[in-house]
C-alpha cells in the first residue's frame, strides 16, 4: 500500500490534513517501512529517531535539518528528539507538511 506520508514517532501527531499513515514501530528503509501488518511505500517519511538503513548527516546523534526539519534525503524530515528541537511537536509535523503542501 503507498501513501503521500508516513509518520513513524512515538507520539501520535494530531490533525493531519494529508493522505498518511502513523506508526509507533517500523523497520524503515529508503523508499518503504515494515510493520507487523504489512509494507507501505510512501513519498515523504517523518522520523523521530535515526534507523540505521537511512543514510542521513548526523552531529553529536543528532539528524542534521533545515528550518522545514527536512534531511539531507529530501523526502525525509525529521522531528522531535531526532533533532532535539524547542519547537511543540505538532508544531514540528505542521511545519513539515506545509513544506510537503507549498516547497519554497
């Protein structure tokens, strides 16, 4: 199954206004996720951890983001402890999915 938008955090972000699909547990890969249930591929992924099979810039364990919390794969952004940001985090998925919606 394919969806827009795969969320994959331990905490449940509210108010999502595009196709997606949030797990608290997954084997994430580049282009897919794992689950117990099943393989969704996805156009944009939301981490709050760093997955080993991602290749992404780190410092100190931290992911390397721009201000949309976007990695260095650009359909990937990463959020909360990942990134160790002040901002609320539903705040941190609102800022991502209008970077997904409206791209510079």
């Amino acid at each position: 199954m394919h969806y827009d938008l795969i969320i994959v955090t331990e905490t449940k972000p509210d108010n999502i206004d595009i196709n997606h699909l949030w797990v608290n547990k997954a084997l994430v890969f580049n282009n897919y996720i794992i689950t117990k249930e099943s393989k969704y591929t996805y156009d944009y992924l939301i981490i709050d951890k760093l997955y080993n099979e991602l290749i992404l810039l780190t410092e100190d364990g931290l992911i390397i983001t721009n201000q949309f919390f976007q990695t260095t794969n650009e359909y990937i952004y990463a959020v909360g402890k990942a990134v160790n940001s002040n901002m609320d985090f539903n705040q941190q998925i609102q800022t991502v999915i209008e970077n997904i919606k409206e791209p510079f």
